[in-house]
C-alpha cells in the first residue's frame, strides 16, 4: 500500500521567513496531493491540493510542487504570519488499491514573531 | 452546510465497556471515512465506505472495532470491549466522490478510556 513519509517533524521560523515542507511517496499510481492544517484542538483542513497532471499550484502565501519523477511534493509558505503555527499534513491518493488518503506524520509549524 | 457532524465530542468510559461514536456526512457525499489521531501514530485510516458500502476496512485495528453505514446519512464507529490503548481522538471524513476530491473533516470525538 501508499507509504508517505513527512519531514521536518518540527520547523521554527522567524514571522516573514518562507517553510517548506517535504513529502515522499511510494504508490507510482497515487494522483491527488492534498496539505491539511491542524490547529490545536481542532479538526484538519485543507489548504491546498494538487492534481498529477499538475506540476505547481499557488494560492496567495502558499505554493505546492509535485515531482511525479521523485515522487515528491512540496509546500512552501512564504511571508510567514503567527497565524500559520499549526501542524500540516500531505496526503497521497490513487485510483487503485486502497482509494482514500494516506497521510504523512505532520509537521508541527511555529512561526516566532 | 453544517459540515461533517460527529457525536460525542467527548467520551470518557471505563476499560470493557462498549462504545459508540457517531457521524452525519455532509449532504451529497458519496464517501465516508473513520480516522483514528494519537501523537505516536498520527492519522490512521481505520475503514472507509462508498456509497454506503465498506470498501476496505484493513486498517481496524482488532475484531473489537466494528463500523456501519446503515444510510447515506449516518454511520457508527464501535468498539466493544473498549481498552485503554483505544484512547485517541476519532475524525471522521467524507467527500463528494471517492477520488480525487477534498475530504472535509468532523471536529472529532475524544475518546478516554480509563
């Protein structure tokens, strides 16, 4: 089945610094690439996804690339805000095999003002 | 929309008694599926339904945990006996279509088991 390995597990940065977050994946089949963030206490929720037949995406502060190749992806958050301290996971999806989201362990973001 | 609604928030129970968490998917969503969060694990997919039906329920743990989806609207988590070791908190997700399509998330219930 999908494995999907996260790293850093913990990341501190200055408020206006970029994060960026790694993940890989093992299912050459998997094609959805959702982030979840997680605050303390409260429900996951997606901040950004992308397809397979996409390479980047971008959303004001926030980027994903995809590398089918390495079988990696990324988030980038850039002019880094209080507000973004929180946990983030990526997740993998394929067509095949098992089809709901596996996901990576997290990474617990704080962002120092 | 409400959101994906879950049932309790919060439950405390002694070792060997049964439990039972509660979720209503969004209106229209076909796919449901039973997260299960603790820190050394993080999120471990426990079953997921399509369409009311179970697809793959490989991740419940032991014959302990059970899952129904009876309608399109509500689904059940149980886990008779409980054990301390099945503390944690329980998510339960749906989404529209089975792929490639956002899971929203409930708020989860917090599972004690003392």
């Amino acid at each position: 089945g999908e494995n999907v390995e996260q790293h850093p597990s913990t990341l501190s940065v200055q408020e206006g610094d970029s994060a960026v977050i790694k993940c890989t994946y093992s299912d050459s089949a998997s094609n959805y690439f959702p982030w979840y963030k997680q605050e303390l206490g409260k429900r996951p929720q997606l901040i950004i996804d992308i397809r397979s037949n996409v390479g980047e995406k971008k959303d004001q502060r926030i980027a994903v690339t995809l590398n089918k190749t390495a079988k990696h992806f990324s988030l980038h958050i850039t002019e880094t805000q209080p507000e973004d301290s929180a946990v983030y996971f990526c997740a993998a999806r394929g067509d095949t095999g098992r089809r709901a989201l596996t996901f990576g362990s997290g990474t617990r973001l704080q962002v120092q003002p | 929309d409400a959101g994906v609604i879950q049932s309790p928030r919060h439950e405390v129970t002694e070792m060997g008694q049964e439990v039972t968490l509660r979720c209503k998917p969004i209106s229209g969503h076909n796919s449901l599926f039973w997260y299960r969060q603790t820190m050394m694990r993080g999120l471990e997919l426990l079953i997921y339904f399509n369409n009311n039906v179970p697809i793959d329920d490989s991740g419940m743990p032991e014959d302990r945990f059970s899952a129904k989806m009876p309608n399109a609207s509500f689904s059940t988590l149980k886990i008779q006996p409980s054990e301390p070791r099945d503390s944690a908190v329980y998510f339960c997700a749906s989404s529209r279509e089975l792929m490639n399509t956002e899971a929203f998330f409930g708020q989860g219930t917090r599972l004690t088991v003392v």
